[in-house]
C-alpha cells in the first residue's frame, strides 16, 4: 500500500516533465549561408534527401532535348479552378495563398488532384535554357494517395491582370502575419492562356526535399508589373534553389491543341 501512495505521489511531477520537456523543433533552413541550399542535407537527418537525392529540383529546361509525349495529350491535363478566397501568409521564406474552396482541382487522366496552396519565388527557380524570369508562381497539388504534383508558372514583367494586383497588392509584411483577401481571386487568371508545358519528375525544392512529385511547367509566361514584383522581391531578394543535375531524368513536352 505504501509503494502504491508513493508511485502516485510522483505521477504529477511525471506528468509535469513529459508536458514541459522541450520538443524538438524542425532545424531553420535558409537561402544563404550556413544554413542555405548547400547545407540543406546536413541540417536534418530528415533533409538528407536534398544532397543524397538523384530526382531533384529545380532544373534547366533544354527545349531542345525535350520528348514530345505522344501518349499524354494536353486534353488529358485540366484545371478546374474556381474564384476563391485566399489566405496570405508570410512564413519567413515565400507568401504561402491558401484558396478556401477544396474545389480546386486538377485532372491528368482519371485521377484527381487538389490544389492545397501556391507560393512565389524570386527569381524563378527553374530555368527555360538557361534562361531566368523575375517570378515564379508554384501551384501545390496533392490527390487522396498523398501524390505530389506541382505547377510552375513564369513570370515576365508587363502588365498585371486583377487576379495578380488583389495578390500582390495585399502582401503581409511580417514573417508570420496574415492577410485574408476580401475579394475572390479567379486562380485561372494566374495560368497562361497557351497551356503548352514541360513535364518531369522531381522533388520539392525546400526541405526536406521530397522526391517522386510530377512537375508541370509551362512554357508561355504570364506577365505581373514591375511595380508588383517589387514588393515581393523587397521581402524576398532571392528565395530561390539553385539548378539541380538532372541526371538520366527525361523531360516531356506537351503543346498546347496539338
């Protein structure tokens, strides 16, 4: 009975240790220095990928070594996306947009995906022959199996459409503030009209560098002023991954009405 009543004495000073012991925080990465793209794989038994990986990203699209995917027409690709809210966020490293709608979807074939956020990029992380733009626009879709696929637009200074200006206009300033968009933002506005693209698999390209995602780019760009560039550009000069091999990958391209 005495060994029961001690037990018990301690089970709150038990309980109390397991609630404030310190929790292991993910390891902060940046875009520079000691803790940038170089040194990735050696922050985080967990980012090994981004230096031991055979399938990352980004890369250089050399257009003229590209297979043109017979298989895979651009009819069997579709976006589905529909004018939503959005939830800006600014995590320390890009603008995080959150749309509210589960509605926007994309289709290759039969299978489903959904778009779950888009983020930018100064300047562009991949490269069009060697070729970089002032953005890049990263759509990431995910369908119920966990599958990563992400859409990367380009972006080329010019004149900013509505869906650009309510987002980039609306920027929050702060590394973990939020801005929740009073109007809805058409995403498709944010797609070129040409859907011709590029098609390869790759990896994230921020820790911990996940390899088997499908990665759709396209080749026309859209335009955003240099105005609007500017003020993501003033909060992130250079969040960018630099090129990654692309080893035995190939890369597909599929035009547009062809």
């Amino acid at each position: 009975m005495y060994y029961i009543k001690f037990v018990f004495l301690f089970i709150p000073f038990i309980i109390m240790f397991v609630l404030t012991a310190p929790v292991k925080a993910e390891p902060d990465w940046s875009y520079s220095g000691e803790t940038g793209p170089n040194f990735w794989g050696d922050l985080d038994s967990a980012y090994q990928t981004c230096s031991k990986g055979a399938n990352q990203s980004p890369i250089n699209i050399d257009t003229t070594n590209v297979i043109r995917n017979a298989k895979l027409k651009l009819g069997n690709i579709q976006f589905h996306y529909k004018p939503s809210h959005l939830t800006l966020t600014n995590n320390g490293k890009t603008i995080v947009a959150v749309p509210d709608k589960q509605e926007n979807t994309l289709l290759i074939g039969n299978e489903k995906y959904f778009l779950k956020q888009l983020h930018f990029h100064h300047q562009s992380e991949h490269e069009l022959d060697h070729k970089k733009f002032p953005l890049e626009i990263h759509f990431v879709h995910k369908n119920k199996k966990g599958e990563i696929v992400v859409v990367g637009v380009f972006v080329e200074e010019g004149t900013s459409n509505t869906a650009s200006k309510k987002l980039f206009e609306s920027l929050p300033q702060k590394k973990g503030s939020k801005k929740v968009l009073k109007e809805d933002v058409n995403l498709l506005n944010l797609l070129p009209k040409d859907r011709s693209l590029y098609m390869y698999d790759g990896s994230l390209t921020t820790p911990p560098c996940t390899e088997d995602v499908k990665w759709l780019l396209f080749k026309e760009q859209i335009e955003i002023s240099t105005e609007l560039i500017k003020e993501f550009a003033d909060l992130y000069p250079a969040n960018y991954r630099p090129l990654q091999n692309l080893n035995d990958r190939k890369v597909y391209f599929i035009k547009d009405k062809e």
